[in-house]
C-alpha cells in the first residue's frame, strides 16, 4: 500500500468522526432552541420524520415490507413537494430565486443572460451563473413557465441526483448504503423546495455525477471517464462557481488511492475537457466586456459580503464602471479591509462558515425572501423539522465514520475543509456545503441500518 494510502487510511476516518461530531454537537444546540419555540408542532413533526427515515433504513422494524418502503417513502417525498407549492403559490420572490426566474425569461424574451438586481447593479450579465437559468429557460419553453413546471424539474432533477447516490452508496456501503438515495429523495430540506428556482439541486446532480465518475475511475483508470470528470467539473463550475476548485479536494485524495503519476495523468485528460465546456462563457463574456471573465462577476462583492459587520458599504459610484471593473475595485477594497483587520476577518467569516455548517435553513431562508414572506407561525416548526432532519445524518454519520471506507471518509473530509476554506473569502452558506451531504448521507445510513437490523454493514473500499 502506498504511503499517501496508508495515511488516508489511518487518518482520514477518526478525523471525520471528531468534525461531524463537532458540526452535530452545534447542530443539536441549534436544534434545541428551535424545539424551545415551537415544542408541539416541532416535536410532531420531527417524530414523522423519524418515522419515514425508519421505513427508508430499516421498514423491517415498522413491520413494513422492504417493497412497500420504496412507494411509501417515494410518495411522502412527492406530498413534502407538492407542500412546497403552498409557499410559492400567490407572492413574489426575492433574492436568488427572483434573480434565476428573471434571467430565464430574459432569455425567452430573446434578451439573453441579463438582469437587474437592486442592490449590484441594473444590467447585470455575468454576476450569476449561465448554466441553471438556460436549463431552467428550456425547461419553461417547453412546458410553460409556471409553480407547477418548476416543480416538476426540481423533482426529476433530485430523482436523477438520486437514482446516482444510490449506486454511490451501494459501491461504498452495500445494500444499506444505496438507501441514501431513498434518503435524499426525501430530505425536508430537498422536498421542500421543490416549487422555488434554485440552483442547488443541478449542484447536487453535477457533485454526485462527477463523484460516481471519480469512483468509477479509481477503480478502473479509464481516458473516458477522466474526458466526462472534466466535462462534468466544468458544468458545475458554471452552475455554482463557489465550488470550482472543490473537485481538487477529490484528485488529492486519489493520489494516495492511485498514485502521483496516475492522477497527474487524469489531470491531463480532465483539464482540456474542463477548458472545452467553460470556452462558451469565456468567449462570451469576451465579446460583451472585451476581457476575460472566468467565472463571475460576483467575487468581489461576495469577499465583502464575507466580511460581515466589516463590509464595506457599495459607492455608487461604481455603477458608472463595467461589470468586470466594478467587482474588481470592491475585490480590492475588501482584500485591503482584509489586510487592516485580519483577526475581525478570521471572526466574521469564520462565524459565517460555523453558522453554514450548524444551520439547515437554507430552504426557509428563500420563503423568508418572498413578498409576503413566510408566516411565523409555520417558519417556528419548520425550522426544527428542517434542523432535526439535519441532525438526524450528522450523529450517525459522525458514529459510521470511524469504521468507514477510508475513500469514502477521506473525500468527506477532503470537501468538508475545501468547502470551508473557500468560504472563508466569499460568502458562505449551508447551501454551500450541501455537496457534502450526499457522502454524509451514505455514512448516517450505513449506521442507521446497521443499528436498527443489529447486523454490521459492510465496509467496502
């Protein structure tokens, strides 16, 4: 066994079992306060959902027939879902769903990629991401733009993310680690934002596909499947550019299961297909700024949004510069906040990563943008059924990690700290770090089945 194996293999798993433990022990204090709110409905609420995550790990144990688990867990899935039409239904978005909706009829009005956002600039063509928005835009041209066709994508883009989980977690854990794909199918946190436009769901779809891929390849170094990582690392880069780099997290890891020259050589067939799926945009943004644009035009704003109460107020002066020039002198002026308070640098944006880690309320947080916004009635409960589902993957996870498949453990961890440490310098979320779940979810059923059958999963490489 190579030397970088034996340390991933020695290392990797105690150090993921004392991270998740960590985020569960802060997670569990967040979830504490919001039983504290809403105890009746909270606690109602949280119990459904032990019970459909029973019926999902182990229906044995509900006396229900593992056949009948599969439609029961599928069609709660579908209603949570169909809930999430209730909150959309009869207001207006905000925020990203607002800004995802009005570039996809841009599109269809022929005007292309462009919005206008109150508080970045009006004419906005490269500050969010093409990929979602033109999926999104065909989606609507052919079956209309309307809370039901949303729906409806959202829904199949989530089967197909776990239609692959499963296959991932039957490579890692077995029969019990395919269940996670069940699992993802029916997490709150998924199902209930299935009527919104969001782009985390195409994320998750990309980060599970190129992890299929990257497993695939491990086990059987093929040019192909390095020609499809690439194709697939560069359709996330233009979906979520926040996690370009995150996929580098994986090849490190694949050195010590691999080897140098091996991995040196996927990099050479990864990069020229990677560089052939962004060329559209970089010409793009080329010919309508005459510079070159790699991602976004977003990252100086969110560095400042990083800062937090160190954030710099936007001149409006600025609005008179290009896109491009304009994020580039508030990047600058937020790096040189930065270099005159690092320690209030490392405290704020620190603060943020912690929160993103403890927190699973990215979905209220879209309700919470709408006009009107979300009653506080529901947010209370919501709130702890979002956060207890949350926690009910960290503590298991953070038991199976210990005894989990080196690889599986060491591309967990691998992403959780590449995760966290770009977040430091953008603005950080736990939408962020949702491509870690799907490897979370993987380990917390291999615990969950193993516990509640009394029989031991397997562990496989």
């Amino acid at each position: 066994m190579p030397l970088a194996s034996r340390y991933i293999s020695r290392f990797a798993p105690p150090l993921l079992t004392v991270q998740l433990a960590g985020i569960a022990v802060a997670a569990a204090a967040v979830e504490a306060v919001a039983l504290y709110r809403a105890p009746f409905w909270g606690v109602l609420g949280c119990g459904a959902w032990l019970a459909l995550l029973a019926i999902i790990v182990a229906p044995e144990r509900l006396g229900v027939r593992p056949r009948h688990a599969v439609p029961l867990a599928i069609a709660a899935a579908l209603a949570l879902r169909c809930v999430s039409t209730y909150f959309v239904s009869g207001v207006a978005l905000g925020a990203d769903p607002m800004n995802y909706s009005n570039l996809a009829h841009a599109v269809l009005d022929g005007r292309g990629l462009v919005t206008d956002d109150w508080r970045y600039g009006q004419n906005l063509r490269a500050y969010f991401p093409p990929l979602y928005p033109l999926l999104l835009a065909g989606w609507w041209a052919l079956f209309g733009a309307s809370l039901w066709a949303t729906l409806a994508l959202t829904t199949l883009t989530d089967a197909l993310a776990a239609w692959l989980l499963a296959g991932l977690g039957r490579r890692f854990a077995g029969a019990a680690g395919a269940r996670a794909g069940l699992l993802y199918f029916a997490y709150p946190s998924f199902a209930l934002a299935g009527a919104i436009p969001h782009k985390e769901g195409l994320t998750l779809l990309l980060g599970i596909a190129l992890l299929r891929v990257a497993v695939a390849w491990r086990d059987a170094p093929r040019d192909t499947l390095a020609a499809l990582a690439g194709v697939l690392w560069g359709l996330l880069a233009l979906t979520q550019p926040s996690l370009a780099l995150a996929p580098l997290a994986l090849a490190l890891v694949l050195i010590g299961e691999r080897g140098w020259w091996r991995t040196v050589r996927l990099g050479l067939v990864v990069a020229p297909a990677l560089v052939l799926v962004m060329s559209p945009w970089w010409l793009r943004n080329w010919l309508i700024f005459d510079r070159f644009v790699p991602f976004t035009t977003a990252s100086g704003f969110m560095t400042n949004v990083a800062l937090g109460r160190l954030g710099l107020p936007i001149d409006p002066a600025l609005f008179q510069l290009s896109e491009p020039d304009r994020a580039d002198v508030m990047g600058r002026a937020a790096l040189a906040r930065i270099a005159e308070q690092p320690f209030g640098f490392l405290r704020e944006s620190g603060w943020s990563v912690l929160s993103g880690l403890a927190y699973e309320e990215a979905t209220l947080a879209r309700y919470r943008h709408t006009s009107p916004p979300i009653a506080p009635a529901l947010h209370a409960p919501l709130t702890a059924i979002l956060q207890g589902a949350y926690l009910t993957l960290l503590v298991p996870a953070a038991l199976a990690a210990r005894r989990a498949s080196p690889l599986l453990a060491g591309w967990t961890l691998a992403l959780l700290i590449a995760i966290a440490g770009i977040g430091l310098w953008f603005e950080f979320g736990e939408r962020h770090r949702y491509l870690v779940t799907p490897l979370v979810m993987i380990l917390a059923v291999q615990a969950l089945a193993a516990t509640l059958s009394g029989r031991s999963s397997p562990n496989t490489r």
